[in-house]
C-alpha cells in the first residue's frame, strides 16, 4: 500500500522505463565526463610543472655554458674531486673562486640528471646568493658551497611538490629555516631534487617528474624518499644535500648511492618551512639531515647548522650547539653492534659489512659489544607500524584526492585504504601462513 501510494504522488511519466533508463544514462554521463575534467585539469598541473623543470635546467646549461666560454682555465674536474672540508679552505683562502665552484656544480648537476633524472628545479636566485655571500663579512662555516635541496623543504620563489599534485602551484614566499640558516652560513642552495609521491616510499618516483634512476646502476633505484638527493651526490652533481628522514629516507639513498648520510635525533634541526602529506604526527618523528660523500663534510654541516641563527629563528630546537670536542676525541669508545635485529633479514652483503665495520672499529682501539635489540616484535609493529598510521592511514589517504597515484606505490595505497574490518579479516586469515604481514595489517589498522 505504501509504494502504491508514493507513485500516486510522483508524477505517472516517471514509471515510463525509458525516461529512466535516459536519466541513469546521462547521470553516467556526467559523471564519467567530471572526473575527465578532473583528470584532465591534473594532468594540465603535471605538465606545466614539468616545463618549469625543463626552463630551469635550460638556464642551467647556458649559466655553465657561459660560464665556462668567459673562463676557460677553470680546472672544474679537479674542482668537483676536492673533499667538502678542503673545498671551504681553498674558497676563504681565496685560491679557488665561489664562481668556479658554483658554475662547476652546476654543469655537472646537469649532466647527472640527464642520465638519472634527480634534478627537478633550478634555484635561480644562486647567483645572486652567491653575490650576497662574497659581500658577508664573517665567512661562514660553508662558505661558498654549493648546496641541493630535497623537493619538500621551501626555497622562496620555488614550489615544494613532494611528488605531489595538490602541492603544486604553491609558489613559496620564504625559505624553510633550514634555508636560512645554510644562507647565513655561506652556503648556495642551487638546485632542488626529486622525491617519492608522498614521500613514504623507499623508491624514488612519482607521475610528474617521473623516475630517478641510481648513477651506479641505472637499472636500480637510488633509494628513498630522498632519492633525487642520493643519485645526484652519488653521480658527483652535487657535495652537500638536505635530505629528509622518518623511516630510512636519508639512510637508504646513502647505502644505496654510496653516501654517508645523517639523520639527526628528533628535534634537532628545525622542520619548519617543510611540506609534508602527513603532518600532526608526534609517535615517529621524521627529521632533516645531510647527506655527503665522507663523514667529516656531514659533521661541518652539522656544525654549521647548529648554531645560534637556528636557535633564534626556530625556538622550539634545543640550543645545543654541537659538541666538536666529542667528534674530535680520540678516546676508545665502547660500540654496542648487531648482525641482525630478529625482525628483517639482513642481507650478505649487510651482514659482511657489519662485520667489516667491527674488524675497523675493533683495530682502532674500540670495543665492540653484541648485543640483541630488545622487544622487537612491539617496537616495530606497536610503537613504530602503528605510531606512524595511527588514524589508519586514513589522512595519507585523503592526501591522494586530486591526485593520480603512482604506479609504484598502488598496491601500498590499495592495501591503505582497505576498511579496518578487512585488514582484521585478513590479519586472522593471513596469520598462520604470514604472520608479519598480519601484524602489519594489524597495526594498519591505527590505534583504538
């Protein structure tokens, strides 16, 4: 009686089946031609990004270019094949120009991301850095070195992307602190590097810039998320890079690259200036570090960067400069080790080169301690697993609208944004067979 009495009040056309069938038709319709606008209008962002990267290493090549027709004496191999520690000395000293140095890198950023696709932007505004830093009057502890930025980290008059779509467009209106602090200490940032799309990936792709290959093996990956960083250092483009890291970002690219890579104990270099797709996140905290090609140029940036324009601009660091009387300290050490932490599978090659650092260490003088990290299980999946996907992954989700996923990262993202019902399904269906991979769909699930 209901239903008869609901179509007495709508109008009788609309039980005529073909008007219905041409509603659902057109709603289709429509529908179907929204998200090709939609995919039209992204596609539009990712193009236009990507010829802002081709002007930018355009200018690249005619600053080398000309650079290197007006002085033709440069000696820019042996330039690029100084340490970071003598490169500053020869720079104050003056037996070695910031121009040479400068326009030295540059040509040859340009070439490795030729060959590995690193490089994303062009930090136009380096040469009057440089301008800038032959007119300070105190010549800072990275005077004149030329720097690479990771994508995310804000350099005034560029975008921060992150490999990301709804980032793009957003033209920045300062530097990070991080910048800043580099600028004040003599330092020229001039390029900036690719990254993952959302930067939680240990590969180095994403659909606007494309994918970077690693300079010692073009058919591997350089790493991630600091990818464009690794590749670009690890092919000789640049001496010194900021990279970032909340799970292996800047330690993976460096093992990978064959770097040395830092990243700094939580809070220690400011974030601020810094885009991310997961911000609010206190349980994991991600941090800026540099990346190089010996430890003594990451222990002079250290250094640099911890110091008292940081503590002024970002209150919230700790003023703890660093502590060059430990760094320099020839006393034995006591070293705690371990071969493998019962969680993941090292490799042969990671466990040959544990022990080839104990064997150094150990003939040093050092003392080197076995010993077994506690409670691995809970750390990894409780504190770490579930701590970095505390809501479910449920904002690293919503970041992807307005967005196309990568290729590489759809089956990470598909098992993201299952419903929590499922992954529990799954965990109890899988946990018999792989039992890690339950526990990761577990603490997928976020906490509560």
């Amino acid at each position: 009686m209901t239903q008869e009495r609901l179509w007495q009040l709508l109008d009788p056309s609309w039980a005529d089946p073909r008007l219905l069938s041409a509603l659902l038709c057109g709603s289709a319709a429509a529908t179907m031609l929204l998200k090709w606008l939609s995919q039209r209008q992204i596609q539009q962002k990712m193009e236009e990004a990507r010829r802002t990267r081709d002007r930018g290493l355009e200018r690249m090549e005619k600053a080398a270019s000309r650079f290197k027709k007006e002085n033709p004496g440069v000696q820019t191999e042996h330039i690029l094949s100084l340490p970071m520690v003598e490169l500053v000395e020869k720079l104050k000293e003056g037996s070695l120009s910031l121009e040479s140095v400068l326009y030295s890198y540059i040509g040859k950023a340009l070439e490795v991301t030729q060959e590995v696709n690193c490089v994303i932007d062009f930090i136009h505004g380096c040469e009057d850095q440089l301008q800038k830093v032959k007119q300070q009057k105190e010549k800072g502890l990275l005077y004149g070195i030329p720097v690479s930025i990771k994508d995310h980290i804000n350099c005034k008059g560029h975008v921060s992307s992150g490999g990301m779509v709804k980032f793009l467009g957003q033209v920045m209106e300062e530097d990070s602190v991080i910048v800043q602090v580099l600028k004040s200490q003599g330092a020229i940032p001039f390029v900036k590097t690719n990254s993952p799309q959302t930067m939680i990936n240990y590969d180095c792709s994403n659909l606007i810039f494309g994918q970077t290959l690693n300079p010692l093996n073009h058919k591997k990956s350089p790493g991630g998320s600091s990818g464009g960083e690794g590749a670009l250092i690890g092919g000789g483009g640049s001496i010194l890079g900021i990279g970032s890291d909340i799970a292996g970002s800047i330690r993976l690219p460096s093992s990978f690259c064959g770097l040395c890579g830092l990243k700094p104990t939580g809070e220690r270099i400011s974030k601020l200036g810094v885009v991310s797709a997961v911000v609010g996140m206190k349980s994991v905290i991600g941090m800026l570090g540099p990346m190089a090609r010996d430890v003594d140029s990451l222990a002079l940036c250290m250094k640099a960067l911890l110091c008292k324009e940081m503590f002024r601009l970002d209150p919230t660091v700790p003023p703890i400069p660093f502590d060059d009387e430990v760094y320099s300290s020839s006393k034995p050490l006591r070293i705690g080790y371990y071969e493998g932490d019962g969680y993941f599978m090292p490799s042969p090659s990671m466990r040959r080169a544990v022990q080839q650092t104990r064997k150094l260490l150990q003939d040093a003088g050092h003392t080197l301690v076995p010993f077994a990290p506690p409670k691995i299980d809970y750390v990894v999946d409780e504190l770490f697993t579930r701590g970095l996907f505390s809501d479910g992954a449920a904002h690293l989700v919503d970041c992807f609208k307005g967005d196309i996923v990568d290729p590489n990262l759809k089956s990470q993202f598909n098992t993201y944004r299952l419903p929590v019902l499922v992954k529990k399904i799954l965990a109890v269906i899988l946990k018999p067979i792989y039992p890690r991979i339950a526990r990761d769909l577990n603490a997928l699930c976020g906490v509560g």
